[in-house]
C-alpha cells in the first residue's frame, strides 16, 4: 500500500504565472507530467496528479489576493 503525502499549500504571486506543477524546484524522482494551474480564474487550484494546492496571494507570507 502506497503512503499518500499530506497535502501541500504553495503561495503564488502574480509574477510567478503561469504556475506548473511540479513547482519549480521540484526533486525529480518525485515528479510527475507538468501541469499548468488555473490560477486566471481562481484564487485557488489543485494539481490534479499530485494533489498540492496552489493559492494566489499578493505577497508570500499568507497574505490573501483581494480581487
């Protein structure tokens, strides 16, 4: 049985679009196909492979974006 990782939140600003998964930075044995995240429409996306949680922010530091 395969362990699953506990989920994982990435804050991203707007100069960092289009944002992919796996992140930049990403150890490559544990990567999986790039996927882009919709952030244009949404505040928040989920890679659908992995399961980490994308959430556009104004600054990192847990500052939320306010449209």
């Amino acid at each position: 049985m395969k362990k699953t990782k506990s989920q994982a939140v990435v804050e991203v600003t707007t100069d960092e679009l289009p944002m992919h998964c796996p992140a930049p930075g990403s150890d490559l044995w544990d990567s999986h196909p790039r996927v882009f995240i919709p952030l244009n429409d949404t505040p928040e996306a989920a890679c659908s492979y992995c399961g980490t949680v994308y959430k556009l922010v104004e600054s990192k530091g847990g500052s939320d974006l306010k449209s």
